[in-house]
C-alpha cells in the first residue's frame, strides 16, 4: 500500500530539529521526497543522511528573499515542482510589554511572518503554475488566545491566522490549499527548554484537559493531514494540536476539573 504523501515533494522550514525534523522523519515514512530548509547546516545535513535518498538539505534564511529564491530554484532543479510547503521555522520572544526590546519585534517577525510570506511568494509561484499543493503555515495557541509576557510572539503567530485566511482566498482559484496549525505547549528545544522529563515536564500542563505536554510528532502527524489528498477540501482552516488548551482552563476546585486540582 502507498504511503498518503507517495510521489510528493515537500519543503519544511525549520526543518533540522525540533517539530521540523519530525515533520521531515513522518512525511518520508509517507512516501514523499523532502527538502529540508533550515539555517542549521550540521543539524539538517545529519538529518538528511539519516534519511537518505528521501531528503536532502537546503540552507535557507526565511528572512531573505534572495534565499527563497535560491531555494526554489534548488528544488526545481531537482524536483521540477512543490507540492506542499510548511513553514515551520519560528523564533520566540519573552517580556512584558513596558519591556519590550524593539529589536526583538524586528527579529521575531521577521522570522515568524515575513519568513512565511516569502515562502508563499516563492514556493506559491510554482504551486500555482502546476496548480495544485498545500501549504501549512505553523502557528500557535498563542495565535489563539492571549498569553502573558509573550506579546511579540504571540502578535507574530496572530498574524499568520490573518495571512494564512488572505492567503487560501488568493491561491484557492489555482488549485492550492492554505491552513494552519496551532500547536501547544511541545517537547522540543523551543518549547521545553530545560528539557525537563516525567511529571515535572508536565507540571505545567494540569490544567489542559490532556494534563501533558505535546510530542513533536503529534503535531507533525497533524500537518501531514493537511498536506496529503485527504485534506482536499480543506483550506483556510485553523487546526489546533495543543492538548485543549484553547478550549480553556480548568477552575479549581470546581466541578469537572481533575483530581489533582481538587486536591485530590
């Protein structure tokens, strides 16, 4: 049996480690042919070894159109098309607002939204002309609702929920499909820093209804639904992977919330 990306190519920003190379690992395990794109030379090289013929390397600065450029034309040289793109690559940013340093609002949306919009110009170019591919722009929960000391961010990650809607209005007449994802809290180098393990990795997440932080590849399984063919009538959507946490908070000591917030 065919994998549900067989005979697909696909670029994953952001690729070399993290949710990124999860993406790349679950998409070759599909059937697809990855480009990996990411400033992370020996981290993305290594991956691409790894996984051998299925997935190559490209350095890519999300923040440079003349890298964009090159990217394109790596894999048309290569591929001759794109048919699905994820702009995975992100940067984070933590303070209060009377804090905020103004080059950190530089770098974060220069990462976090021009990156993906240069993405879309470029790699769009060629979905366009074939008519056909998926894009899915990696957003946040903090793209959902508001969070304390994350204002950069999370204004970066709101604006992609705007950019990805505009986006599926425009590429929708040509065939190509625009969602995002909202992951949660995740085990990866952004999102568990100090890499902590067991219930201490988890402590802060008792009161999401799934009471854990996510796994890299919970998100990236996500991301293949929206860029395989059983995702053909889907665009424009916003496709939360965070445990519950946008649905909302439990209230202790109420009915309905979990033991371990009851004192139990």
């Amino acid at each position: 049996m065919s994998g549900r990306l067989e005979g697909k190519v696909a670029i994953v920003t952001g690729g070399a480690r993290g949710m990124g190379a999860a993406t790349v690992r679950a998409f070759v395990a599909e059937g697809a042919s990855v480009v990996i794109a990411d400033r992370l030379v020996d981290h993305g090289t290594a991956l691409a070894e790894e996984l051998g013929s299925a997935a190559s390397f490209v350095s890519l600065d999300v923040t440079q159109e003349a890298s964009w450029e090159a990217l394109v034309r790596a894999v048309e040289s290569q591929h001759g098309r794109a048919d699905a793109l994820v702009n995975n690559a992100g940067v984070v940013a933590f303070g209060p607002i009377e804090a905020i340093d103004p080059a950190d609002i530089d770098r974060v949306f220069a990462v976090n939204v021009k990156g993906p919009l240069l993405g879309m110009k470029h790699v769009g170019n060629l979905m366009r002309a074939a008519r056909r591919g998926s894009i899915v722009n990696i957003s946040s929960v903090d793209g959902l609702r508001g969070a304390n000391a994350l204002s950069i961010y999370s204004s970066s990650k709101w604006a992609i929920r705007g950019l990805t809607k505009t986006a599926a209005l425009e590429f929708g007449p040509h065939g190509v499909r625009v969602n995002s994802v909202h992951p949660g809290g995740v085990d990866t180098h952004m999102g568990n820093p100090q890499q902590q393990q067991g219930a201490e990795r988890n402590w802060s997440y008792t009161r999401v209804p799934l009471q854990r932080i996510g796994e890299p590849h919970e998100v990236a399984m996500a991301t293949l639904f929206l860029c395989s063919d059983e995702a053909s009538y889907v665009t424009g959507a916003e496709l939360a992977v965070d445990g519950g946490w946008a649905a909302g908070y439990y209230h202790h000591y109420m009915p309905g919330a979990p033991a371990s917030l009851n004192g139990g």
